[in-house]
C-alpha cells in the first residue's frame, strides 16, 4: 500500500504521523501542536520551537543575500517563541554545505544570524556542520522561557473575542513575487541588479522580516492578555484557521478590515493578483494573529500597528470570510509551503 | 577572496564561525564546543544538543531501513545527553522529504523514533516537516536536563587521569563496510537480499546503535564521578583529541588496550584494513570515552564492560597513540564525516 504524501497535505501527514505520540514525562507540558513545545521548569516554562530551511524550497539563493537569509533563518524562529508571549533565549544551528560555498559565504550567513541575535538578545549555544551532496539546508532550534500564568497557547479562542493582527499582511509574499519575476527577467546575466525603487518595503519584508518582539511589550504595558496567540507564518487564513480547530470554535473575518500596505495592493494589481487573496493566503508575514475578550475592544482599537479584523464565533457556525459586499465564504487552508504535488 | 571549507576542515570551520560568539544571556552556562548545551533553571540544568543528518552524507537509503534511521536518529541525539550526565526528555524532530516517499515510508521512519523514545522514555514535543527537492533531510534536537553538580563536560581531564571507553570499538565502521560491499556486488538488482549470516553484531552497530544510559547508571551506582566525557561519534582519535584540547591536558592511548570485538577484527582483515585503525578513526560507536582520577583504577578495572585505554599526562606531553611495540605516534583528529572536498 502506498499513500501519496499529497493526498494528506502538510497537516493531514503530521496529524497522521503524531497523533498517536503520548507525553510521559512529567515536565512536557504541550507537545506538537503550538508555536513551541512547552517544558516545565518550576515557576518558568522553558520554549522548544524549531525550523528546517531547505534550499530551493524555501529560498534561492540568486536573489536571497546570505546575509539576510541568515537573519531570517533566526527572526522566523523568535517570533515563534514570542507568540507564546515568550522571550527567545538560545539558538542551536545546524547547517548542511555544498562544495559551492565557500568560508566567506558561510561567514555572510553567520553574521546574519548573528546580527539577529544581537537585535533580540538571543545566545548561540551550538549546532551541527556537516557538508551537503545537494543544496543549502538550515534548521535552527531556539529555546525561550516564559512565566506559566503569561504563556499563550493557540487553544484559547472563546465565542465572541476580537480577532486582532499586528502590521500589514501581503507585503513579504508580493516582495517573493518581484523577487521571482526579476530573476525571470535577467535569466542568464551576470549582474543580477534591477532597479526596485518604490518597492523596498516589499523587498524588506521578504528579506528582512522582523519578529513582533514590540507588540507583547505594548500589550503587557496595557495589561491586556490575549487569549490564544499565532505568529503568521504560513497565512493568515491557514493560521486563524488554527486557532479555531485548536479553540473548537468559528470566526467571521472581514476583507474590509485586512491591513494591507500600498506597496502591497499596488504591485497585486500590477501582478492581476486579488490583493484579499495575497493577504489571506501569502504568508510569510511573520505578524502576530491573536484574540482578545470582547471587553478590550475600546482599549486595543487605539493600539498603533494593531487591527481587529473580525471576531471568534461559536463552532456551529463555522469559519467564514466576509467580503466586502456582504458575501460569507469558508475559510480555507492554503499556506505557502504545502508539501508539494 | 575566496577560501575553501576543505583548506579548513569540519574543525577549522566551525571554529572560524563561532570564535566571536559571546554569550549574553545568564540562563546560558555553556555554548558551544561540548557534546550539548547548558541552560540555567535554578537547581536544574537544562541541556541542548541538535544533529543534521543528510541523505547520501549520512546515510544510504538502498540498505538503511526507514526504521532503523528513526531509531538511529533519535539515539545520537540521546546519546549526547548521556555525555554531559544528563538524561534525555524531549526531542523535536524535523523532516524534509521529497515525492519518492509515501505517507506509509514516514511511518515507517517515525515508528523507528517513536521506539527509541519509549525504551529511553523521551517525549515527541515538536518539529517541522516540509518538502525537499533533493534527499531525505532529518533533523533532531534533544531537550534533557541534569543536577547542576553532576554535570560532565569536555574540559574537566586532569594529568594522571585514566582514559575509559566503554564496549568496543570499530564494529559500526566495519558494519557499514559491509553494506557497501554488498550494495555495489548487488547493484541494480531489485531484491537487495545479501547473506549477513555471522556478522550480524557489524550490521546491528551501524544500523541499530543504543545510547550508553545504562554506563551512566552504573558508574552513579558505583559513586564514580568522571572528570570529563563525551560521547564516540566522530571516532575516539577525534573525540579524545576534543577532550584533550579542551582540558589543556596531553595523553598516552595503548593500541594494546583498546576493546575490539572478534567480528571487527575479522571483518577488517578481510577488508584489509588495520583493525587499529578503524578502531581510532572508524565513528558512530556512541560509546562514552570518560576520564576519572587514578584513585578509581582498582573500581574501574572491575567494571564489565569499562576499558582503561591509557592516561592524561601534561600538556607539553602531547597526544600520542602508543602502538604495541612501545612506538608513540601524534594522535590526529580523522573523523569519519568531514567537510568533504
């Protein structure tokens, strides 16, 4: 018998490969499922998340400065400890190196990743080097800590909570888009160097993200607690959908209310992309997606930076998306990086 | 300027990236250089250690069955716990996997992991999992945790100490010879059904390696504290070589001494190999190589299982392979996985 990966998608083959794992020891405190496992330390919760980068995959390196790719690598790891409203601590990182790379280029993707862990105040405490018969392959481990009563989990979601996202959705998946059509474009030559004036918020979002270090600073200085917390890696769409399933509850999300830059919505229509699409379902935005009780409304709609842009239904009533005029539509999954057909 | 990773070695390069790395956090005992890392939480310790295990690099899938890579996988991770004196918890495991695998060849590999996790009671808390365009791609990172007095690092040898390897040496080196005799004499044949018959004990070295949990047991049972450990992966030239260095301390390694099984010895002859040789330099016996002070030599000598192998002297000493007819070599670090040319 054979069952092709892609009938399952990403989630179904991890639901089917964990669903039977059981937590034995006394200090797991969440296992698969979340931004982060969650170990028990007494009164602090130590964070376990990690990320495999593969070449090819989830970068090119014709456009994707070491530099930068290094960065990367760290900032999409924080910002999965910080939605657990945790503080990244330590990184481990492994890399596997194809004959191509030489000490300089690793030297680029170090200082990458050093720079990210100087920014956030994060250690490098090890890792694995080992050479590669085929492309780039990064996978760093970090580990955070958190207080036990501030941990935010992806099942917290209840009936009537506002729907709230940090920053603007789209632009990281519209830079990927430029990224791509440029290399289309100047296939074969040798100085690789368009010109993308006006576009660099774009670039820098794809290229340089950030980790929402910020928002739970300024939530926790407002005393508002969320109740359920995911960074948007794969698409706000594909993320609130996790919350839901994990809080066993619905949502209404309004396309009116999607935070979309101008950089974004002018480079969709160059592209003939529908704008609402890229910020549902480009990913990539390393923003942070949470809930709050209804009773914090008047407080959060003053946040700079922070949108609400719908609320959490009971479960019956399923998981839609409003459009503009009126019209409700599932919610569906549809994340950047789907196992491929 | 352009430096080759091969003008520098596996060594050379690490040390190159991370020389500069401070640590800044005061959770954060120890970076990296030893067999994990060392994360403060009061009286406990936590510890960190992260292995890359590439396709063709590490492993052949033609006669590495999925399931003893899972298992495999998973101790070599253990296995670096029980080298700082730690016991092993949690492990996050990350895959990348290409269309040649089925949903049913990941349970294959994850049944494999899942098995090593219930003999060495260690929970599943996490990972990643995403496509590649090339091989197999396995990612694990161990969480254990340890009594911050009773933790063991590279850096602890002393002049005069005895040098320990428990079990024996080479048979895995020698098992995966084997292997790859057997594949290129079957090659493109469909049933790859070869006759192990005798040599059994080489196969399950390489393909089904344990974790030493039970030396640890032992030595804490006999109130034996070593002064310095880690684990044989790169091979105990290279791993001693590590404690060496570390240490500041020189050391004397009898030929005589070292434990070979009778399969090894004779596998090796038949391959033409000197048995010494592949004992040094051959890898992957995740045996424990430990030093403890010359006080415990009438304990240790008694110990089924241990091997005194030789002795720490001064640094000036230097590192050196005493062969059986009393002539003394420089140890050298020849690892079985080095950055390849």
């Amino acid at each position: 018998m054979r069952t092709e990966i892609s009938e399952l998608g990403e989630f179904g083959l991890i639901k089917r490969l964990t669903e039977d794992i059981k937590l034995s020891q006394p200090t797991s405190i969440k296992g698969v499922g979340d931004d982060a496992a969650v170990i028990d330390n007494k009164d602090k919760q130590t964070l376990v998340t990690t990320d495999l980068l593969l070449e090819g995959i989830h970068f090119d390196l014709t456009y994707f400065p070491l530099k930068h790719l290094g960065y990367k690598a760290a900032i999409v790891n924080f910002s999965d400890i910080y939605a657990m409203n945790g503080i990244p601590q330590q990184i481990t990182v492994s890399l596997g190196i194809s004959k191509r790379f030489s000490v300089e280029d690793l030297e680029e993707f170090y200082s990458g990743v050093k720079l990210a862990c100087l920014t956030y105040n994060v250690d490098i405490v090890g890792g694995d080097t080992t050479s590669s018969l085929t492309g780039f392959t990064i996978s760093i481990t970090c580990i955070g800590i958190a207080d036990k009563q501030s941990l935010i989990y992806r099942n917290g979601a209840k009936d009537t909570d506002l729907i709230c996202v940090s920053g603007d959705l789209g632009a990281a998946y519209m830079g990927l888009q430029l990224l791509e059509r440029e290399k289309a474009v100047f296939a074969g030559q040798k100085d690789f160097n368009p010109d993308f004036a006006g576009k660099e918020y774009l670039l820098e979002r794809q290229l340089k993200p950030e980790a929402r270090r910020d928002v739970m600073e300024e939530l926790k200085k407002l005393g508002i607690q969320p109740t359920s917390m995911i960074d948007i890696s794969d698409g706000l769409s594909s993320d609130l959908l996790h919350i839901c399933s994990q809080s066993n509850v619905g949502c209404r999300l309004f396309e009116e209310r999607l935070p979309i830059d101008y950089q974004t919505a002018m480079m969709a229509e160059s592209f003939h992309l529908n704008v609402s699409t890229v910020a549902l379902n480009g990913g990539e935005d390393y923003e942070l997606l949470f809930t709050v009780p209804l009773s914090f409304y008047e407080q959060i709609k003053i946040v700079p930076g922070i949108h609400v842009i719908g609320h959490i239904t009971e479960a019956n009533m399923e998981s839609k998306f409003v459009t503009r005029d009126g019209h409700e539509m599932l919610l569906q999954a549809q994340g950047w990086n789907p196992i491929r057909e």
